[in-house]
C-alpha cells in the first residue's frame, strides 16, 4: 500500500524491451518501497506494469513500438551505413519525432494527479532517452512535474573536453585538448537531430530554446538529477561533469525483468551440471536484432571444434529458432527465451551485440564479453568493454567465425579478464541502485516544498 506522505512517481520509458525493463525494475522498486507509481511507455507492456501494481497509460502515435524490425520502422535506414549519419538519422526518426505523442501522454498523468491529490509532488523519473520528458523545460505549453530525475541506462552520452564524441566508440583521447577536432565534427552531425528537435519544440508552444548541440546533453544538463546506471568503473572518466551527475551501481542480478516466464529447454540441466567441467560460452543478440546470421550462428559455428568448449545460443524471442539449413555443432545448444540472469550464472564467456543491458546482466555476475555491434549505442559499449578491461571488442557486427573463435580463446586463455570482470561485480554489490534512486525522489520533492 502507497504511502500518501510520498511523493507521485511518474515513470517513462521508450517502447523497446531494453529500455523498459530496466525501467520496470526502478519502478516494481519504488512499489516495494511505498511509491505510487505510474508508468508510461508502449502498449505491449501494459499487463507487465499493471501486475506490479503500477497505473498504466499506453503511448500514442507510430513510435510506440519499437520491438520491431527497425528498418520497417524507420526504412530510411537501410540507405545508411553504420557510423554518425546512420546514428544522426537514428536520433531524429526514433527519439526527437516521437516528443509529441511523449509530451501528450505526460500532460494526461500530470493532470490526473494533479486532480486526485493537488497537494503531493509529482516527481518525473525519465528514461534518458525519453526526450519527451524534457518539452516543458524548454517552453512547451503545459503542466511541469515538481522535480525530474533522468535515468541512465546506456552509456553516458555526456559530452565532454575530455572526450571523443559519443556514437563511433572511440576511447578517451590522451590529452584532452585531442578531443576538440572530433567535437567540431561531431557537432556538423548532430546539427539534424538538433534542428529537427527545435522544430518539434515550436510546434508545442516553445520559443526557440538553448540547446546543447548534442541533444541527449539536454536530458543530462537540464534536469535536476541524472543517474548514470553503472558503477564508475565502467564509464569514462569527464572532469567536467556536474555534480548532479552520478553512478547508482547497475541493477543487481535477479532484480531485472525476466520477460514472459521462460520454459527452459529439455537440455538445461544437461548443460548447468556440465559433467566433464567444459567452459561454457552463451552467445545473444538481445530481443531486436534476430538476424542470427550476424553473430550467433558465427559463434556456433567458430568453437564447432573446440573440444574444451560448450556454446549455448540464446535467440531472445519466444518461438524463435535457427535456419533450418543450419546444422547446429555436437557442442551447440540453443534456446529460444532464456533470462540472462539463469543462463549467465553458468557462463565462462558471454559473446553480445553490444546492449547495455545484456552488458550490465554479464557484469553483475562477473562474466566477461566479447562484443560485436555497430549501431546504435553499441559501438560505445563494445569501447567500454575493452577499455574497461573486461572484454574484448570485435569492432564489427558481421564477425567471422574465425574472428570469433580468436577473441573467446584470448578470453578463455588469459583470466585477467575474468578477473577485472569479477572486480566489477564486487563494486557493483557495493551500491544499492534502488534506494539511490528512492533517496534522490525524496530529495528533490522535499526541496520542491
């Protein structure tokens, strides 16, 4: 039962499983811990925020759904090659034109509790990539929450003189002077999305704001707090962050969202009692990209001869299965929905595409990667993997077998990044992310008083 002493919560989310299960965690939560919570994100996940007891209102308009193959989403894709216009093009079609339907959902919450309870706080817990979070900060006609805080949950897109600009997941330059000529050109990229989001602004009543020329500094620079969730270790260190940036450790194993409940498969115990002690190594490409051609069917086929090595696929879709021209290895097994949480408890090696989430899901049990991934954010997890010395970056989403089996042998073989890896999950048990979360809503409500 809420307390009604607490504050209103106001949960956002984009309409994609990687984005919303992290989300739903901080959300189920804040349920656990007294919060009246309502969340806004997609349709399809209306039944999963309703069970825990959340109020639910469904995202309108084309950009509700994002659990779907991208390029019929957004077409004008498939001219682009990976790398910063395909990144640009991705920010203005997906984040910036989806602000309206965005903006129209949170003024609906905001009203209703405003009408239920007018004296208690209404305190907006963002997704960071939600940018329709932040139409009223910049002028956009109507009602403003008493205090926002925006949630991390890919890799720190903060730009910084210390840094190369974020999407190619370039490292940190050596002196940070370097990194002013890749800012000036990361500047004419973002000039679309920056463009397009002040367009989108005016339609909603806003004069033409200040903005930063990355428009995702907007979400971090503008809003009262931005939790970053990871532990420090895992991202880059900028000198000139302000203070109301900061780490709230990732979410620890088995408080993540699970999905649908999974049936494991007939050869699960065959393979977590592991007889003869062999590594296991579990590749997945998330619940979006299932064009398993890319990296699992690759991997399958690359450790096909290591005696040493059983290979577990996880396709991340219920229902889902290989090619049927595909003959799958006599140390391959494949599953099509298994909870990151069961599988990596197990896992020698984790073989990814490069989500944060998955990323964070092998960190939190110590397991180190090998990443694979191009688009999106992707490149920069893979960049924080190797920087971070946890993993080792493929620097292509199409690797070859060979490619593959090289970089799970050099994990495999050298323990220092398993080592590091379990350094991570040992620092990540130091933070309670939840109740970082839960102090940070009572703050900034009090303050608002």
């Amino acid at each position: 039962m809420a307390q009604t002493s607490k504050p209103f919560v106001l949960v956002t989310s984009m309409p994609a499983m990687g984005h919303y299960a992290p989300m739903r965690a901080i959300a189920n939560g804040l349920i656990q811990r007294g919060y009246e919570v309502t969340i806004l994100t997609g349709p399809r996940y209306r039944e999963s925020a309703e069970e825990m007891g959340a109020a639910f209102v469904a995202l309108d308009g084309h950009l509700n759904d994002l659990d779907v193959d991208i390029t019929k989403l957004l077409p004008g894709i498939m001219e682009l090659t990976p790398g910063p216009e395909m990144f640009a093009y991705s920010i203005t079609e997906a984040f910036v034109k989806a602000i309206p339907d965005q903006h129209t959902g949170i003024q609906q919450i905001l009203q209703s509790l405003r009408d239920k309870d007018p004296s208690r706080r209404i305190v907006l817990v963002n997704e960071g990539s939600f940018l329709g979070g932040l139409a009223t900060t910049f002028g956009a006609r109507g009602l403003r929450p008493d205090a926002t805080i925006a949630i991390g949950i890919n890799p720190l897109i903060l730009t910084s003189e210390d840094l190369a600009p974020f999407g190619p997941g370039l490292h940190p330059p050596t002196t940070p002077k370097s990194a002013r000529p890749t800012l000036a050109c990361a500047s004419i990229v973002m000039a679309g999305p920056k463009s397009e989001l002040e367009r989108v602004l005016a339609t909603l009543g806003g004069a033409k704001p200040d903005l930063p020329q990355n428009v995702f500094d907007a979400v971090i620079l503008k809003v009262d707090r931005f939790l970053q969730m990871c532990v420090p270790s895992l991202e880059y260190p900028r000198s000139d962050a302000p203070d109301s940036v900061r780490f709230t450790g990732g979410l620890p194993r088995g408080h993540r969202y699970r999905g649908k409940e999974a049936q494991l498969p007939d050869w699960w115990q065959t393979v977590i009692t592991n007889p003869e002690k062999k590594r296991i190594v579990a590749v997945a490409q998330g619940t979006v990209q299932l064009d398993y051609s890319q990296l699992v069917m690759p991997t399958l086929t690359a450790l096909a001869d290591e005696e040493d090595v059983i290979v577990v696929a996880v396709l991340g879709k219920h229902g889902a299965s290989l090619p049927s021209d595909f003959v799958l290895p006599k140390n391959g097994f494949v599953g099509d929905y298994i909870p990151f949480d069961d599988i990596l408890e197990h896992v020698d090696v984790f073989v990814t595409n490069g989500g944060y989430g998955g990323f964070q899901h092998a960190m939190g049990h110590g397991v180190p990667v090998v990443v694979g991934g191009t688009t999106q954010d992707k490149p920069e997890v893979a960049a924080r993997a190797e920087w971070a010395g946890v993993g080792v970056n493929l620097k292509t989403d199409t690797p070859s077998p060979e490619q593959v089996r090289t970089a799970v042998r050099e994990v495999l073989d050298h323990p220092k990044y398993t080592a590091r890896a379990v350094e991570i999950e040992k620092e990540m048990q130091t933070y309670d992310p939840i109740q970082i979360i839960a102090d940070s809503v009572d703050e900034l409500a009090e303050a608002a008083k």
